[in-house]
C-alpha cells in the first residue's frame, strides 16, 4: 500500500521535468525560426530603404536639370550649367540604379518604367532645346520657349511617378516592418509563456514535494497563536464575555488559569429569557445591576450553536453623559437670561447656538434658528452689518468692536446695538464666531435727549452770562462813576466766577462734541517745536499769576507733526495750568521735548507738587474727577481738562500717559507721530 501510494507521485514528478525539457527544446528551435525571419525582414527593409533612396536622388537631380536650365535662360550666365550638366551626367546611373533595384522585386510594372523613361527623356529634351535657343536667340525668345514647351508639365508628371514609386516602396517597408514586429512579439509571448509553462511545472513539483510538510507546520503555528491570541484578548480585554449554551447555562469566559466564578442569577436569567425570545440574531440591551452601575450587553450567535455575550460596564459614560447635557442644560438657562443678544457661528455662515434674546430680535425661536444661516431666514440680511468683518477674526484677527450698529428688528423697527465678536477655536480644531450685542437704542436716546439739554443749557447760561460779563467790565473801567472801596472785592469776585462760569460751559460743550465726533479739526503738519514755544509764550501770563516759572529745558527736537494748532494749545493750555495750580509758590514748570524712536515725538510737562494720590490716580482722565473736594475749591478747577486733553490727544493720533509719585510731583507725557517732509502743508515759524 506504501508503495503504491508512492509510484503515482513520482510518476508525476518524472512526468512534469520530462515536459519541461521537451518545452525547453522546443522553445530553442522556436528561437531559431524567429532569428532567421528577423533576418529575412532585415534584408528586405535594407532593400526598400536603398530603393527610396534611388528614387529621391533621381528626383533631386532632375530637380537639379530644371534649376540649372531655367537659371541659365534668365540670367544667361554659364555657372548655372554646371550643375546642370553634372546632374545630366548622374541620370543615366540613377537610372540604371534604380532599374536594378527594381527588377529584385518580384512584380516589375513595366509600363510605368516605360512611361518614367519617356518622361525623363522629354524632359532633357526640353531642357536641351531651351539651353539652345537662348545661346541662339536671346533670353526673350528662350522665356518664351520655356512657358511653351511643357517643361514644368513634364517634371510634375515625372514627380509624380516618381513619388508613387517611393510610396509604394514605403507601404511595402511598412508592411514588412509590421510583420517582423509581429513576429517578434509572437516570439516574445511564445517565449514567455514556455518559460512561465516550464517555471510553472518545476515549482508545482518543487510544491508537491514540500506540501504536505509545510501544511502541517503551518496549521500547528496557526493553532499555537490562536490559542496565545484568544488567551491576550481574554486578558486585555476590559468587557467581561459569557458564554451561553441554550438547555445548559451561562459561564463566564476566563484565563484557563483563573479559576471559574459564579454568574449572577438574575443576569443568568436575564440572558437566558433573551436568547429564548431572539434566537439566532444578534441583538443588544442595557442591563441595570441592583449595585446601580449599568451595563451594554451585545449576544452574538457563534457556528457551533453557542452564543457568546460581552458586557462592558458603562455607568462612568453614561454619569458624564448626563452630566454634561446638565451641563449645557444650565449654561443654556444662563445665556437665555441674559438680555443681550448672544449668538455663534461656524465658519459656514450657520448659526450654532444662540439666547432667546438674539432669537426673539429676529422673531423665531432659538430651535428655528440654529442650524440655519442668515440667507435661509426671512429678512436675513437685516443681519448683514452684524456680519461685517468675520472674514478678518477667521484670518487671526483676535476681536472686532462695533460701539453703534444701526440694524432693523423683526418688526422693521431701528435698533442701535454695541457689537463684540471674538474667534473660538475648540479642542478639535473647529472653528466658531461668538458675538454679543448689547442693545443700546434706548441709551442713545437718552444720549441725544442729554446732548439737545447741553446744548440749550449751554447756550441759555451764555447769553445772559455775557450780559453779566459786560456789566462787570463797565463797572470795572469806571463807567458807572467811580465806586465805593469796599465794592471792588466784590467786582473781582463777579468777574472771576463769571470766567470760570464760560470755561465750565466751554468744556461742557467741548466734551458733548468730542462724544458725538462733532468736534471739527483744521489739521496742520507743523515743528513741535514751534508748536511748544508758541505754548510757552501763551502760558506764561498763567504761571507768573501762581508765582510759578515756566522752563523749557533740553533742545527742542527736530521732527514735524499733523495736529489742529488751536486744539494743541489747548492741550498744552491744560497741563501747563494744572501743572501750576498744583505747584507751591517760587517752583518750577518744565516742559522738556524729546524724540520716542523714529516714529514718535514727546512733549512733557512737569510740575514738583504734592503728586497724585496712587487711589486717585487710575481716575484721572474721568469726567469732573478731582482727588478731592477742597482741591477743587482751592484750584478753581472743573475736573474735566484732563478728560478733554486725552480726547484731544486721541483726536490727534497721540497717547498721553502720566507718571507721578506723592510728595514729589507729576510728569505728564504726550506722544504723536511724526510725520515727514513730505507731509508739510505749513513750514517753520512763529503761531
């Protein structure tokens, strides 16, 4: 039995090397036939490419025949017959040449050779006789020959033939071209496929040999990581696996060292009932321990009739879970509490979130909104200018403040909102717009309502205070006769506080106008330094009036600045003052000026006073802010120049900053820009 099973085997490897060989034979010879016709083909393309030779040198030569004909009768000189009785001497061999070549082949047209013969005679003829007549009779004579004589017409028919001939050969070249690249492919594929064929044949005896061993090897590596397989995922795997066999139980899955632990009854039945009620589907559900943790269990049915359940405990996703939707639930009552417009949008245009303000402003609610995007709503493009300007936050710009926007609400009514937007990246990487608008409608009402009682105070408080003004005056120059000693101090008083009266109204008015941007500037691009010694000169009267000395230390700086003269020396006007009401008697004011860098130029006042109060001092730009009531009995101040000289300043494209130290005194600092010669609309010299 051993033997038997063994002789058909090695039949067939004999078998298999016996047809290999005699495939290998067979390709050699094979070989041979393809390397004798690629020789044969050789030859034949040699033949018809010295063929189409011939025909081509025969052609350009009687080319040569008719140039040197027609160049010698219309110039009459003889070296135009050189190349003509050289390409005469070449026809004959050409020719026979070509004769030779063609009587190789095995089909001959005779009659196109007869025809191509009588052609080529006709015209040397032509040419003969026109080379004549012009040595006998002169050029006219000779031109006239040459249009008559049917030299052209002949050489288009010698062409002619000529060229069918060389196409002819070419088809023919073509042709044998093609056929011995077919065959040559044919030998390409005949060869590949014996030596695939006879590869084929060794490696399946190789195979056959080698199978059975490889095969076992194989299926026992196979059951080795199987079974390491199976023990790692049972190990690494955090869901707990069960199996059930339907009438015998539930058994949990363990390392095949652990020892078996008993299944919960209740989960045992509960798996039991299921597979009774689902047989053979794969199916899920949620399975709630008495200890509160809660578990999603998948049962899946194996080949064998077996199911295998895995249950993964997922009480700590579920807790997060519902404490973030808590979460979002308490964060969306806070939004929706807030009276301002609040909204979000992605990168497409889309609202994602926004409060029941920003929702009743459109008249939706906020479920009809999100999602959506301006151009999906019904007049969405009321919202356009809140829109303006996303492009440049999505390109990196880190916020946009809009203080008034003018928009329509859902009942077409006007609305004036104070707009902020900020980029929000999320840890995903996606991208949002987060916007709040505050509205500000009614403020502006009541701005405006303010800006009109200003305006008509003002102007009701000035008319008769000029009156008073003018009273006094009178009194004072002696026109009322001259009066009683004791009413003097009391004229000054009048006087004085009518003046303080018009700068309080002059300021009031200026800050009104610097608030609503009605304050008009005559811009200049002037010296600072011109500029300071034009304040120094006005302000000295002040300083001597407080027994103060008004200095200009350093050098003044070269550099030019764009600013309203008049609005800069109220500036300077100002801080000198304030300088010196806050500096004891017999001190010093300096103004100093100096250059910040190539793009900046500073002026600064400084005073040795008592300094500012450190509490009082992030107030000092605010409205009638003053550190106390007795400084402004004592200074006669309104508490608003300081305000007004930031606003100016900013009006200006300058800062101003202060520094001070109590007891000590105040350095108050203004930079601008520095503008270049270019710029200049006035040069240097006195204001």
């Amino acid at each position: 039995m051993h033997d038997a099973g063994h002789i058909p085997g090695t039949w067939r490897h004999t078998l298999a090397f016996i047809l290999t060989f005699t495939l290998l034979l067979g390709l050699g010879w094979q070989g041979m036939r393809v390397q004798q016709a690629l020789l044969d083909a050789n030859a034949e393309v040699n033949h018809s490419l010295e063929l189409i030779t011939v025909i081509q040198d025969l052609q350009l030569t009687l080319q040569d025949v008719e140039t040197g004909e027609r160049g010698y009768v219309i110039t009459g000189q003889a070296a135009y017959l050189q190349p003509y009785h050289q390409a005469l001497e070449r026809v004959s061999a050409e020719r026979e040449s070509l004769q030779q070549l063609l009587e190789q082949r095995s089909v001959v047209d005779q009659a196109a050779l007869a025809e191509l013969d009588a052609l080529i005679a006709r015209r040397l003829e032509i040419s003969e006789a026109n080379i004549a007549v012009r040595d006998s009779d002169g050029m006219e004579a000779a031109a006239l020959r040459l249009l008559a004589a049917g030299g052209r017409q002949t050489m288009d028919r010698l062409r002619g033939s000529l060229e069918q001939l060389e196409d002819d050969e070419r088809r023919r070249l073509g042709a044998d071209t093609q056929r011995a690249a077919d065959q040559a492919e044919r030998a390409r594929w005949l060869g590949l496929g014996g030596a695939l064929l006879a590869g084929g044949l060794l490696l399946a005896a190789f195979l056959s040999v080698n199978r059975n061993l490889r095969l076992r090897r194989r299926l026992a590596l196979e059951a080795l990581h199987r079974e390491a397989r199976m023990e790692a995922l049972l190990e690494a795997v955090p869901d707990e696996l069960y199996r059930i066999v339907p009438g015998q139980g539930v058994s949990r899955l363990l390392h095949s060292q652990q020892p078996p632990s008993p299944v919960d009854a209740a989960f045992a039945e509960e798996l039991a009932g299921r597979l009774g009620d689902e047989q053979d589907l794969q199916h899920s559900f949620m399975w709630h321990a008495d200890s509160g943790d809660e578990f999603e269990v998948r049962m899946l049915p194996t080949r064998d009739g077996e199911y295998l359940a895995v249950c993964r405990d997922v009480t700590d996703r579920l807790r997060s879970r519902r404490r973030l939707r808590d979460q979002q639930t308490f964060l969306r009552s806070i939004v929706d509490a807030d009276e301002n417009l609040i909204f979000a949008r992605d990168v497409s245009g889309r609202f994602r979130m926004c409060n029941q303000a920003f929702a009743a402003f459109l008249g939706v609610t906020p479920n009809e909104l999100e999602g959506r995007s301006a151009a999906e709503l019904h007049h969405g493009q009321r919202l356009l200018p809140m829109m303006a300007g996303d492009s440049e936050l999505l390109a990196g710009k880190p916020e946009q403040r809009a203080m008034a926007l003018e928009v329509q609400d859902a009942d077409g009514r006007t609305r004036w909102l104070q707009l902020l937007k900020r980029p929000l990246t999320l840890s995903d990487g996606s991208r949002y717009l987060l916007a709040v608008a505050v509205d500000i409608t009614e403020r502006r009402a009541m701005e405006r309502m303010k800006a009109e009682f200003i305006a008509t105070v003002s102007h009701e408080l000035r008319t008769p205070l000029t009156a008073i003004r003018g009273a006094v005056s009178m009194l004072n120059s002696g026109m009322a006769g001259r009066l009683p000693e004791d009413a003097a101090p009391l004229l000054e008083i009048a006087d004085h506080n009518s003046e303080r009266l018009v700068h309080l109204i002059n300021d009031i008015l200026d800050i009104e106008k610097l608030e609503s941007g009605r304050l008009s500037f005559q811009w200049e691009t002037l010296p600072l330094a011109t500029l300071v010694e034009a304040a120094l000169r006005d302000n000295t009267p002040v300083a001597t009036s407080f027994e103060i000395t008004l200095v200009a230390e350093g050098q003044p700086v070269e550099g030019l600045v764009e600013v309203d003269r008049h609005r800069f020396a109220q500036v300077m006007a100002n801080l000198i003052s304030n300088a010196c009401k806050h500096s004891p008697s017999g001190e010093r004011v300096i103004v100093t000026q100096a250059a910040d860098g190539a793009e900046w130029l500073e002026v600064a006042v400084t005073d040795h006073g008592a300094g500012i109060p450190l509490a009082f001092q992030p107030r000092v730009f605010e409205r009638f802010a003053q550190a106390d009531a007795s400084d402004r009995r004592r200074t006669g101040g309104t508490g608003l120049g300081l305000a007004i000289t930031r606003a100016l300043v900013e009006e200006m494209g300058g800062e101003i900053d202060f520094t001070s130290t109590p007891g000590e005194g105040t350095c108050f600092r203004i930079r601008l820009p520095r503008r270049d010669l270019s710029s200049v609309t006035q040069g240097k010299g006195t204001l």
